[in-house]
C-alpha cells in the first residue's frame, strides 16, 4: 500500500500556470501595435472649441473668409472677384494662401451644404491646412424652434 500511495503523490497535476510564453506573446504584439499605430494615423488637424456651441467672435475689424461646399463638392470663396462661381482646388489654396499672407489673423469658416459628404468638407478643410490655416471654424444654421 505504501508504494501505491507514492506513486500517486508523484502524478500530482500542477497547479500553477506557467506565464512566460503568454508574456513574450504580448510583448511582441505591443511592439507591432506601437509600430503600426503611428503609420495608420490620418487625418485633418482641427482645434475644437472647449465649450458647448458658443457663436465664434472674431476681432472687430476682420471679416472672416468663408469656404462654402454645395451638394456636388465645389468650392466657393468669399474673396475676390465671381464669389458665385465655382473654384478649383488649387486657386482654393492659392486665394487662401494670398489672404492669409496679407493678413495673418484673417478668420477662415466652413460653410458646407447639408447634403455635401463629410468627405468633401474634410477636403476642404485639407486644403486650408495646406494653405497654411491654422484654426478652421465651421458655420452651422441653428436649429428652428418648434412652435405650438
């Protein structure tokens, strides 16, 4: 009996688990993840305001630039000549980059058409930021109150 009783003492199962692998597993993958999380980060810069929809104040004697966006994606200005026709990306960034560069302080606002795709409003806003704009305000219509 007492050979019995040893034998079975010594297939005991382990209680404890090794760790070591499982460590060198998330080690690795916290290595990739830090690698490829920097490559995977796109997209537009934009300060947003701290507070909950507070009209924007600009300095008295500036009026702001307004970039509009209609329904198809075309840019409007609201400097120089033709405000009501369409402008190409590239005279977008140049009438900008003109603007800013007489005037740093000029205030830029986003008008985009409730119909216009977030993409094309985030192009836009790509494109002032390679103008060289620093903070992109955005224009929203407030919502009408419902009467009864």
């Amino acid at each position: 009996m007492a050979l019995y009783k040893q034998h079975r003492q010594r297939r005991k199962p382990m209680a404890e688990i090794n760790v070591v692998p499982y460590i060198d597993v998330m080690l690795v993958l916290l290595i990739i993840f830090m690698i490829t999380a920097p490559m995977l980060t796109q997209g537009v810069q934009v300060d947003l305001p701290s507070a909950d929809a507070n009209p924007v104040e600009a300095p008295e004697n500036l009026e702001p630039l307004v970039i509009s966006v209609d329904s198809e994606g075309s840019y409007y200005a609201s400097v120089g000549d033709n405000q009501d026709q369409s402008i190409g990306a590239q005279e977008l960034v140049a009438r900008v980059s003109a603007v800013l560069r007489r005037n740093p302080q000029t205030p830029v606002m986003v008008k985009g058409d409730s119909s216009a795709s977030y993409g094309q409003v985030v192009g836009a806003m790509a494109l002032l930021q390679k103008a060289g704009v620093p903070n992109v305000g955005l224009i929203t219509q407030r919502p009408e109150t419902e009467t009864q």
